[in-house]
C-alpha cells in the first residue's frame, strides 16, 4: 500500500521536534502509528539530518513518518508526507512537491475548513481543532468539543482529533466521535514515552479496535 492508503487505517498520532532513534522508536512500540517530525528552530540542513532518525525508527515500527510544514524537503527527509496548515503551503502545492503516493495532512479549526479540506483531492486526512488550548498553538482559540462532534457527523476522510490532548481527556473526544487523536506534549514529555503511549493507545482500541498503519 501506498502511504496515502496506509494513513485510513492509523490511530495515534505523535508531533514531536528532533528526537534520538531511540526515543523514537520507544514511541513507537507503545503504538504510535503515524510521527511527524516538527521542529521549527532547525536550519534545513539540521532538519534532514534530524529526519534520519525518524525514518529509520518507522521503518522499524511500520509506521509513517510525516514532515510538517516543508513540502520541499519531503523527499531530501525520505518523509512519507507533509502537513500543513491553514497559513501554510496550499494542499495543491504541497500534493505537487510531495508527489501523487505520499500523504498531504490538512489542519483544520472550524467547519467550513473542514468541509473544504474533505472535499479537497490533495487532501488525504484532516486534523480537527485544537480541543484545548495548547501551548504548542500560542494565540489559538480552542476549537471545543463540539468541533470533534462535528466531523463525526460531517466529515469522511480520515480525521484526528488534536490540541491539548492526553490521557485523561481522550476519553471525552472519542466520546464525541473520534477514531484518531494526535499528541503532542502527552508523549514528548513524558518520562516513559512507551507507557504514555501505550496507555493512550489502549483507550482508542476500547473504543474503536486495534487497526495499524
């Protein structure tokens, strides 16, 4: 299968900046599906050079890797896609640097973006929120959970449910309807980044199965 084809059938999402391989592939035993690599501070080279790992830790996993934001290095990365967001690169121009296999990931707040972003072919999944606010997302407005209602009922590419959140409030996302939540700070600043994984994964497969990338 093609990345593009894999991305339907992923679960927990990790974004995470410049990590070890073995961090990384910590994560990912814990059962991260999909890691994107976002790390805004490094230079271009740095960057790839940083991609090194994630590549080889997903390749040891199974699992995708997605760069954020850079279109234009996805292949210098050997990324399996790109996302961007809603002041980034077009998902037209993304889907034209990135090629017709890789993934394009779209971040949507509100839904008439979602209704855009579903109905767009350069789309391959979406981001819904951010349900919380986050630090990772300074000056942005939380979406609510009313938003991950939302693209329960509306939209049909894959989504993932994402902002602020963790272990103890992925219950009520997945209450609202999501299948997929992405993470940030609950695994990137965890002591043990396989046990918050784990445990994170655990709660979505109560809910909605054991599927993989």
């Amino acid at each position: 299968m093609t990345p593009r084809e894999r991305i339907g059938h992923a679960r927990l999402y990790l974004v995470c900046d410049a990590r070890p391989q073995d961090w990384l592939a910590a994560a990912l035993r814990g059962g991260v599906d999909v890691v994107q690599l976002r790390d805004k501070r490094l230079p271009d080279a740095d960057l790839v050079t940083a991609a090194r790992a994630f590549r080889a830790a997903a390749d040891e996993a199974g699992a995708l890797f997605v760069l954020n934001d850079r279109p234009d290095l996805v292949s210098a990365c050997g990324a399996d896609g790109v996302h961007v967001g809603q002041d980034d690169t077009t998902p037209a121009q993304a889907r034209a640097a990135v090629g017709p296999d890789r993934i394009v990931g779209r971040s949507t707040h509100a839904p008439e973006q979602a209704h855009a972003a579903d109905a767009d072919p350069d789309v391959d999944y979406l981001a819904v929120g951010p349900v919380h606010a986050t630090p990772t997302k300074p000056g942005r407005p939380p979406a609510g959970l009313e938003y991950v209602a939302y693209a329960a009922d509306h939209v049909a590419k894959p989504w993932f449910a994402i902002g602020g959140l963790d272990a103890g409030n992925a219950g009520a996302v997945l209450a609202r309807g999501a299948t997929r939540i992405v993470v940030v700070r609950a695994i990137a600043d965890a002591a043990d980044p396989e046990a918050a994984a784990r445990g994170l994964r655990a709660a979505l497969e109560e809910r909605v199965g054991a599927a993989r990338a």
